[in-house]
C-alpha cells in the first residue's frame, strides 16, 4: 500500500472520529452533502494556480467588506489566494464579542479542527469557529456555538450560501485528508490596510484592532500561517526562543509574557511591513482623511451582491403588528426540520354597511329563520322563540313610527320557508354568487353568517410554517 493512500486512509478515519466524538451523525459523514466533491472548475483553478487538492488551506474574513477569503498553500510553500465568497449575512457591529447574546461575530485568530465540521447542522453545513478562544477566556468573553453556515441567516454567525458553504466545507475537508490537522481562521472587522485604519482611529476598539494587524501584517509580508500566543491578555505573533535561552517559551493567558523575539526568518520582511504600514496610516491621518461613522441601530452587514437583490414584503410579528421583512434571493434551503403545523383561524366576514342600511329601513317584518331539530335543544326553544319575537316587535314599530319609502326595498322578499331553505341547503359558492348577481339579502341577527374567504379572514397575512427560509427572515430575521 503506498504512503500517500496510506496517509489519505488515516486522515478520512480521523475527521470521521473527530466527529462522531462532536456528537455527528456518521451517515452524513460518509455521504450527502458534507461528501460533496469539488466541482471541475474548482479542481481546474486549484491546477492552475500550483496547489494540489489536499494542501493545506487558510480563511480570512472582513465583516465590513462581507467577504470571505480561501487561501490555499501553493507548491512553493507559500499561501495564495484561491477564492473570494461574498458574505451573505453577518450580525453585530465591528468589534469583539463579548457576552453571550450581544449579536456579535467574533473577531480574531481561531483554529478549526475536524471535530468542529458540522455535517449535520440545520445550516446546511457549519464548522464552529472555536469562539471563545485562549484570548476571549482570558478575558472573560462569554458566548458558544458561533459558526460559519448556509442559510443566509445569522444571529452572531457568518452566513453563507448553501453552495458557498459546501465547497469551503469540501476545501477544508480534502485539506484534511492530505493531512492538515487544523487551518486557520482570520476574522478581522475590515481590510487591515493603513486608510482603513486611518479611517476607523476613533472607534473605541481601535486599540484591539491595532494588535490583530500584527497577525494581519505578518501574513501580508510572508504569506505563511502566522503562529499565534495569547500571554499578558493580548495576542503575540510568530514568538521565537531567543538563542541563549534554556527552557522552552511557555505562554499563560493572563500571566506575563515570556521573553520571546520575532522570528528570524521572517523578521526582515515583517518588520519591514509594519513599518511602511505605520508611516503610512501617519499620512493619512495627517492628510485629516474622512473618519468612518459610528454606526446607530445597524445589525449586521450584508454584500452588496446579495442586498441588491433583496426585496422587502409587508409582514406581522408575533404580536401582530406590521413590519417589513427582507426576503433574500434564490430557492428556499433545504433544511431537515420538519415545519411546526400551522394554526389557521376562521373569523366570519362582517356584514356590509349597505346591507345593514337595507335592514335598518326594510318595510316588512323580520322573519324568524326555522330551527332545524338539532339545532336547539326543547328546552331552549321557548326561549329562543320568545327573544324572536320580541325583536320583531321592537324593529316593527321603529318602522311604524319612520315609514320607509317602498323604492328602498330592491325586490319583494321571500317567504321566511323559503329563505330558511336556501340558507340550510344552498352551498357557500352558490351564496357568494347570488349576492354578487341579484338583489341585497335581507339579513338579521338569526341569519346564517356569510362564507369566509378561505377560512381566513380578510386582509390577513398568510400563516408561514416555522422553521422555513421565509420565517427565519421576518421578525428580527437574523441570527
């Protein structure tokens, strides 16, 4: 058996372990979406940029740009950018999270291992970003279960497409069978360029963003993974034992830094990048370039290929009260959740003012409609009987004292028999009809209610199972 088959086994049956102990189902390990292969224009641009199926990968992400980054090691060794995946949606604001329920995406540098690929998540797929980090615990951050999905949805996630999201989970899954044990995760609040720096001096993270850069920048100036330590409660990139230590460098999250120096091997280029990067930033805050809003009352970002595509359709809380709700393009998920049934509730259609109006100035009395034998029970009759004709009476008599003019009445009505009759055995469409054609209908309070649109009532809004596409959007609509 050769090595590299060899290797190719080992791997598949590790990630297979790693997630069944993270509570996967292993039927969709082995097949479904998360086996998905990789489409042939996909293999073609890995070919084409010298990288092989199986090297190791790295992902970047930019919540201002919402846009997601797949680097890819070329055969050379160094990363080059693979592909680029507009962000569908990102809740929060620019900035850490905190506290579990703040809404917010993380930010930092996170590590994703096998046993963090969710092939059976309600998102499609998923992989978890490993939130809280060594960093957020050193501080204190609370929050969990915050993912790179599908669905387009996103309450403190990153939400992709359905097809975006299979082929990052097939990019991280072959790396894994070629052997990398875990790839690297940059999620950072923008581009970490000198302008946007520039641009965002006065937000009251910028002191954080400032230490995420130095990551940000090392990758910039060698194109290598950069190792990450947290010590002190701050990040540290690409540590190195200085040459006449004696005990290895070891890092306590909140106790004191080490002495370490940066790496010789990439120090030059590196330095040489946060340099240029410092002059630069100076200029253009000296320049007095334009400083970023603060944003008011804004969850989230969305790229502009998605919200341009996005419309808004009149919608109710769960309170009833109206809102508006974006509905996002393409065909509804596929989701394994079963929708929760849905309730309708049958309201009778209210009598129309002109119908009323005839009523009130009709010049004959009011009929009482014939009980059928089921309808009332013997011992209620005599009662019912009598509050009939105490009403018939009342109304008599108001007619008496203001006569009607004769042409008010459209047509002579029928016998009380008569309309008994159609009104028990004439069936809903037929009512409807005849209202529609003839003459207004005499109608009172012992009358058969008029047919219901549907069985709902007029103007309401459609019931929308849960658990859809479609309810996920409305209300607050993201997650």
């Amino acid at each position: 058996m050769s090595r590299p088959y060899l290797r190719t086994l080992l791997a598949s049956v590790a990630v297979a372990a790693a997630m069944a102990l993270a509570g996967c189902n292993l039927s969709d390990v082995t097949s479904g979406r998360a086996q998905a292969p990789l489409s042939e224009k996909m293999l073609a641009d890995i070919a084409s940029k010298n990288m092989d199926k199986e090297s190791p990968i790295l992902a970047r992400i930019f919540k201002e740009e919402a846009e997601m980054e797949i680097w890819k090691q070329t055969r050379d060794g160094e990363y080059a950018l693979l592909k680029t995946y507009p962000i569908c949606r990102w809740s929060g604001d620019l900035g850490p999270k905190k506290k579990e329920g703040d809404r917010q995406a993380p930010e930092g540098f996170y590590t994703i291992t096998p046993g963090q690929m969710n092939p059976a998540s309600n998102y499609y797929l998923a992989f978890n970003t490993g939130f809280p980090n060594t960093y957020d615990r050193a501080w204190g951050y609370t929050g969990s279960e915050l993912m790179v999905h599908g669905d387009c949805s996103s309450r403190g996630c990153y939400a992709m497409t359905d097809e975006q999201i299979q082929e990052i989970y097939a990019l991280a899954r072959e790396s894994f069978f070629g052997g990398q044990k875990a790839f690297q995760l940059q999620a950072m609040p923008f581009r970490m360029t000198s302008l946007n720096m520039a641009k965002h001096r006065n937000n009251p993270n910028f002191a954080f963003w400032k230490m995420l850069k130095e990551g940000y920048d090392n990758f910039e100036a060698t194109r290598q993974e950069p190792k990450v330590a947290v010590c002190e409660k701050r990040y540290v990139f690409d540590p190195a034992q200085p040459e006449n230590a004696s005990k290895p460098l070891k890092f306590d999250a909140k106790g004191k830094c080490p002495v370490f120096e940066l790496d010789r091997n990439i120090a030059d280029a590196v330095l040489d990048q946060r340099r240029k990067e410092q002059v630069q930033m100076a200029e253009y805050i000296a320049q007095g370039v334009a400083v970023v809003p603060a944003r008011h009352n804004v969850d989230g970002g969305m790229n502009p290929v998605f919200a341009e595509k996005l419309t808004t359709q009149e919608g109710y809380d769960n309170k009833g009260r109206l809102i508006h709700v974006a509905t996002a393009p393409g065909a509804l998920p596929r989701t394994p959740d079963a929708p929760a049934p849905t309730q309708i509730v049958s309201v009778p259609k209210p009598v129309a003012e002109a119908e009323s109006a005839l009523v009130t100035q009709a010049s004959v009395p009011v009929p009482q409609p014939v009980s059928k034998p089921d309808a009332v029970k013997p011992k209620h009759a005599a009662l019912v009987r009598s509050a009939a004709a105490s009403t018939t009476k009342a109304r008599d008599a108001d007619v008496k004292s203001e006569p009607a003019s004769p042409k008010a009445v459209a047509a002579a009505p029928q016998p009380a028999k008569q309309r008994s009759a159609n009104a028990a055995t004439k069936p809903d469409a037929t009512d409807e009809a005849s209202r529609a054609e003839g003459p207004p209908q005499l109608r009172t309070a012992f009358s058969a209610p008029p047919a219901s649109s549907g069985g709902v009532l007029t103007g309401a809004q459609p019931v929308v199972p849960a658990g859809t596409f479609d309810s996920r959007w409305s209300g607050s609509g993201f997650r």
